[in-house]
C-alpha cells in the first residue's frame, strides 16, 4: 500500500474543500473519503485505489435515521449498514431493504460498513482487482480480458464492449426498487440524485461509475413514505448461503388488490452493470393477475435483453427463476 495522508474533518465544509481539489471523483482519485474502509482499504492493500489523502467521515455528525416531513426515513451516510437494517422502522416499514443488507457480506462487515460506502462498492472482477491484468474501468483503453476469460459472476444487463462488470451490491438493489433519493453536497452547493440516475453505465467509460464530481459528499439517503399496504421480499441466490455475491438476486415491492397486480416495483442484483431497476417487469406485472403465470413473464420481460457472456449464460434464466419465486414468496409472506 502506498503511504498516504489521513485526517478526520471537523465538519461538512472541511471534507469537502479538502476534497473538491482532487481531479476526479471516480477512479484514480487522489482525495477519498473513508466510512467503514471495507471496500476502500481492501483496494488500496491491492494498488487498485492508490490516494494520496484520506478524509476520515466518522466524526461527522451523519450518523442518524430520522422520519423525514413526508413520512419517510432520512438516512445518514455513516448509518452502519447493520444499525440500518435492524432500526425498527426499516424492519417494519422496508423490510425489502433490511433483508437486502442482511443477504450481504457478513455480520462483522455490516457493522463497519456505511450506507454511503455501500453506494460506492466496487466490482469484485477478478481482472479489475489485479494490477497485473489490463482493465477498462482501471485504466481507461487497457482492454477487457474478462469478455474472453472468466466472466462466470459478470453481468449480462447494461454491460459495453469496453466492461461487462457486475454491481455487487444487495443493498443498492432494495434501494432501486424504493426509489431512493441521494442527497449530496459539493462546491457548487446541495442537489439531490434519484436512485437510477446515481450509477452510470459502463459504455465507453468504465473508469467513471458514478455521477459524483470532485469534492461530492453524499450526506444522506432518503427513502418516500412506505407504501401501505404492500408485501417486499429480496431473495439473493449465491453459490454459498453467506459471505458471498449474488449471481442473482431480485427485491419485489408488489400491491396486490381483488387478486390482480395492482402496483409492482422491481429491481435485480448480479446481473446488471448497476443495480437494476426493471420497469419492463413491472409492465408485465400491473393490472394482470397475482400468478406464478404473470410472475414468469413479468421476469421473462426483465430479462429480454440480457446478453450473455461465453460462461455466464446460465445467470438468464437463474434470475427469471429468481424473481418468478421471489413475486410468489412475496404475495403469500
Ligand atoms: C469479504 C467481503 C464480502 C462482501 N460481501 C458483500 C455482499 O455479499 N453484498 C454486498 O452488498 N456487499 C458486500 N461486501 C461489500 C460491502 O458491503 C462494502 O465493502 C461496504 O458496504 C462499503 O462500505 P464502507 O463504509 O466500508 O465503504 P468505504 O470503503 O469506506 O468507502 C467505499 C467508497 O465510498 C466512498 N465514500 C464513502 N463514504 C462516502 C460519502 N459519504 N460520500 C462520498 N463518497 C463516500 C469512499 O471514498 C470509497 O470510494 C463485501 C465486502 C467484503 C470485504
Ligand atoms: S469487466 Fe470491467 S472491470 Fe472486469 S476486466 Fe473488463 S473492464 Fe475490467
């Protein structure tokens, strides 16, 4: 690991002036803020992230989950993503985002990570973690040996010539079919960030997975009003029962009124280039009727133009059985 500088802002303005003057925010940034360190430090251990100042964000006053004016949760970016899915409001109110994060890592995990930290979780491509490989998202115009080499766990939606890596996350999945909003401030001042419009795609950029500029702090995340009413569900499916990635995972937030889909929202894991909202399932699902019929096609929608790679083909239909058992657990939880 490279030596580096460490210091623990005072306050809001302090991380982000300090940080406002690196060159970019995406990778090879020189500045980076560090909440639980177990995506950050694990990267700098292999060279893959390489700063040259660290700003510690765990003195800052973002460590609290309150109801928002609307009836919402406010959620501070250095909530531990433990603290998050046991508050008793997640657990009772968005239960698809407290089994989100509960499917992920490992208890010891959660209780350092941070819910800002786990917007920002890099690929775990092999070929991006090792500096001895060529890598589009690590260095721009390198290449993509994970396109004719090992691409059993990569994605099959949103992918590019250029990168066809999968987001890891569980908790960004349960966060896309909530809706979300993430709410930063930078140099230019405060804006707010809906959920889908957070991740970028990989197209010709890899290297650049977000929207956030240089000196971007996100502060919190807010999520709407629950809906009344509906019945949530993540279902995660890894090749072990804990400590592991999804190869697929589906979160379902589904109303149901006199036996038809009255309202669906829907979003994959371990299959797209970013969390994966699927509004083609969603179309499939409204106004029909609450079966295991509408169910596979609504997932044969989200999956219609999935492009598999030369060994993760199998990951198509894994996720259509998914979100088909996922909708079915969810109507009769
Ligand atoms: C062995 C292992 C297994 C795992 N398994 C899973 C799994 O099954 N499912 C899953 O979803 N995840 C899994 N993870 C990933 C884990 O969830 C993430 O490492 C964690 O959520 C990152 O949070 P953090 O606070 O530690 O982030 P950090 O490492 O502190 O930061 C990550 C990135 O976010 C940036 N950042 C942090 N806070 C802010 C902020 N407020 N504003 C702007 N930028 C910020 C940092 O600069 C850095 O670039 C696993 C991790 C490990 C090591
Ligand atoms: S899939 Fe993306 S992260 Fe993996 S080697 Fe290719 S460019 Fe790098």
């Amino acid at each position: 690991m490279k030596t580096f500088e460490f210091t623990r802002p005072a306050d809001v303005n302090g991380a982000i002036t300090n940080a406002a003057h690196a060159r970019t925010a995406q990778q090879g940034a020189e500045v980076r803020f560090i909440g639980g360190g177990t995506t950050l430090v694990d990267l700098m251990k292999l060279n893959v992230e390489t700063p040259t100042h660290l700003l510690d964000l765990n003195r800052l006053p973002l460590d609290k989950i309150e109801l928002t004016l609307d009836g919402g949760l406010k959620v501070g970016a250095t909530v531990r993503n433990s603290d998050l899915a046991n508050h008793s409001a997640i657990r009772r109110d968005y239960p698809v985002l407290s089994q989100a994060i509960l499917n992920g890592a490992s208890a010891q995990l959660r209780n350092m990570a941070t819910t800002a930290g786990n917007l920002l979780q890099r690929t775990r491509c092999m070929y991006f973690r090792d500096t001895a490989m060529p890598c589009n998202k690590r260095e721009p115009g390198t290449g993509c040996p994970a396109i004719t080499g090992a691409n059993r766990t990569l994605a099959v939606l949103g992918t590019s010539e250029h990168c066809i890596a999968s987001h890891p996350s569980d908790m960004c999945v349960a966060m896309a079919a909530l809706e979300a909003t993430i709410h930063v401030q930078g140099p230019k001042g405060s804006r707010t960030i809906p959920f889908a419009d957070f991740h970028l795609l990989p197209g010709n950029t890899p290297n650049r997975e977000t929207v956030l500029e240089p000196g971007d702090l996100i502060t919190h995340v807010t999520l709407p009003a629950p809906i009344k009413g509906s019945k949530q569900l993540y279902l995660k499916l890894r090749d072990r029962a804990s400590y592991e990635f999804a190869l697929a995972s589906a979160a379902v937030v589904i109303s149901v009124a006199g036996g038809n889909v009255s309202r669906a929202w829907i979003a994959l894991g371990g299959v797209g280039a970013k969390p994966w909202r699927s509004h083609e399932a969603e179309g499939a699902l409204v106004g029909q009727p609450a079966d295991k019929t509408t169910f596979r096609k609504a997932a044969e929608a989200a999956m219609r133009d999935a492009k598999p790679q030369s060994q993760n083909g199998f990951k198509i239909e894994l996720a259509k059985r998914c979100l088909t058992h996922a909708l079915q657990m969810a109507i009769t939880s």
